[in-house]
C-alpha cells in the first residue's frame, strides 16, 4: 500500500491539471473521498477540480454541501473538463468507464487514476498509469483515510464527518465488508474531529420516504427459492434509497440474496443486489453491465423499463415472475 501512496503523490506533485471523478450519481463513499482527496491536492498547491454532472445531484448529499458552504469549505467543480498533455485524472470509487460521469473524458486523457475498492470485472479501465483495485477495502473512503495518515495530514472536522458517512454507509453500519482495518479508519477519522451526531443528521431521513420505501417492500416477493426481488413504482429513486429496500429485504426468512428494481432518472433504471454471503451477487449484475462486491452489487441501464430489466434478471437467477405491479 505504501508504494501505491508514493506514486499517487508522485503523479500529483507532477502534474498540473488535475481532475477528480466519480461514479454517475455519486454517494457519500465516492464523493466525500473526492472531495477529501481535493483537500490533500491543495495541500500540495496543486489546483484540482471534482468532475460534476450537473443533470445528477444526488439529494442525500446536498445536507453537506450547504454545511461545506456555510463553514467556506468550498469545492472545486467543473462541468466540462479541459484536458491537456498535462492533466491528471484520478477516479474513485468505480473501475468501469460506463458508469463514471465523464466517460469520455478517459480517452482523451494520458494519465489516469483509478482507485476502487470494488470486485474488478472483465471491463475494467486499461492503460492506466496508476490502477489500484482493492475488493478488500470496505470503501473508497478506508484507502483515502489510509493515505491521510500514510501523508500525516488533517482535513477539517466537517470532511471527516462526510467520510465517516460515506464510511457507515458502504458497510451498512459496520456490518458488512468490514475488517479491523475499517475500524482503524473510522477511529482515525473520529480523531480528525467527525462527528457522530452530525453525522446522524446528515443520514437522516424525510419520514414520507421511509414510507414510500415501506410500501415498496410490501410489493416483493420470492424469485426462487431463496431470492428476493422487488420493484419499485414509476417515480424516481437514489441508489441509496435501492440499496437500502435490498438490505432490508435480506432480514427475511429463507432470503439469501435480494435484487431492488427501479427508475434513477427518466432515462435510466438500477438494480441494487444484496447478498449474506453464499450467493455471487456481483457475478448477477456483471451479466447486466455492472459490478460490486459478492455481498453487495448494483447496475445501471438506459433505455430500458422496469418490466424488460425484470425479465432479463430473472432469466439470469431462474426465478419466476410473481409481480403483481404491472
């Protein structure tokens, strides 16, 4: 790991033009790392910029935006990257062009980053000057702590708490992927002044969502003998809001794996995938394009409804279709 963290430092110290970028939708693991990862920059005197498309703002996040604007924790962002011999582009927290913000931007760039800490598919992103995939990582947000202690720097208290958010969320409150390591991370950024209640504030819910995700759950029902599979309604949805309907459909009697179903934006549906262990979840959803962890997976597909990605998955499981949505 430490080699990995002296090339990282070397390519940065070494360009000029550098540009962060994350997954479509990005969350609080790939977001707060990005934007924990500009500070590190700036502590270089390396100008950065965070990669944003701004038809996608994921609204989970907008609670620590304001607070990073009301304290003048201000990010560099950008729409419509310039790239020149030499920028510097860093991806986290996803190894798939199909599903970074910019997928373009990576061909026209020389020198690019990835740092992921998912299962690395078939289609992953070759060429790299740096390729860093660690499916034994909890999060993106583990190796970014991990390189803030390696270079012995502090972020302001706010940031940490956002990592931490992002740190809770990706090991579903320490429950999943989670190794002595991962603790290590959140006890570091505790020591960097997060804060747990704010954090609570940050993660808290409207009641009508919750809701609304309760009477999704209603609507499930068995594939095959130990998966689940539910389908949400027309209107549009997080990817938090699907992974959060998977895992608790995995608290359910003889449930092994779970597969939540449903509109991301007008053009695209998303499968999030949930797994205890003995079923390959990540294997299902490379099938449709995507990726993950054995325990935890998701995808993303345009042009598509909710009955034709229903029926593709089901073909893969050998489930049947009992939905009564339609």
């Amino acid at each position: 790991m430490e080699q990995i963290f002296k090339t990282l430092t070397n390519l940065i110290k070494e360009n000029n033009n550098i540009y962060i970028m994350t997954h479509k939708n990005p969350d609080f693991d790939g977001m707060g790392s990005a934007i924990c990862l500009q500070q590190i920059i700036n502590s270089f005197k390396k100008n950065s910029y965070i990669v944003l498309n701004k038809k996608e703002r994921n609204n989970s996040l907008q609670k620590s935006y304001n607070l990073l604007k009301e304290n003048n924790l201000y990010f560099n962002y950008v729409i419509n990257p310039s790239i020149s011999e030499d920028t510097l582009l860093i991806i986290l927290d996803t190894h798939k062009q199909v599903m970074t913000e910019k997928p373009k931007l990576i061909d026209e760039t020389k020198n690019v980053v990835v740092i992921d800490h998912h299962i690395k598919s078939k289609d992953y992103i070759k060429d790299c000057t740096l390729n860093y995939i660690n499916a034994n990582l909890s999060s993106t947000v583990e190796f970014i702590t991990q390189y803030l202690k390696y270079l012995n720097k502090t972020i302001n208290p706010l940031i940490a708490t956002i990592l931490l958010a992002g740190l809770e969320i990706d090991t579903n409150n320490f429950r999943l992927k989670t190794t002595n390591q991962t603790h290590e991370a959140a006890s570091f950024l505790l020591q960097l002044g997060a804060d747990n209640v704010l954090k609570q504030e940050l993660l808290q819910e409207n009641k009508d969502n919750y809701i609304k995700r309760q009477k999704i759950i209603e609507k499930s029902y068995m594939a095959n003998d130990n998966m689940i599979l539910c389908i949400a309604d027309s209107e549009l949805y997080e990817n938090k809001d699907l992974a959060y309907i998977a895992e608790q459909l995995l608290q359910f009697e003889n449930v092994a794996a779970s597969f939540v179903i449903g509109h991301l934006s007008e053009d695209t549906v998303g499968i999030s995938a949930r797994s205890i262990g003995n079923i390959d979840v990540e294997d299902i959803m490379s099938k449709l394009g995507g990726g993950g962890h054995l325990t935890e997976a998701a995808t993303q597909i345009k042009n598509s409804n909710l009955k034709q990605i229903e029926q593709q998955l089901l073909a893969i499981i050998g489930g049947k279709d009992e939905s009564n949505i339609y």
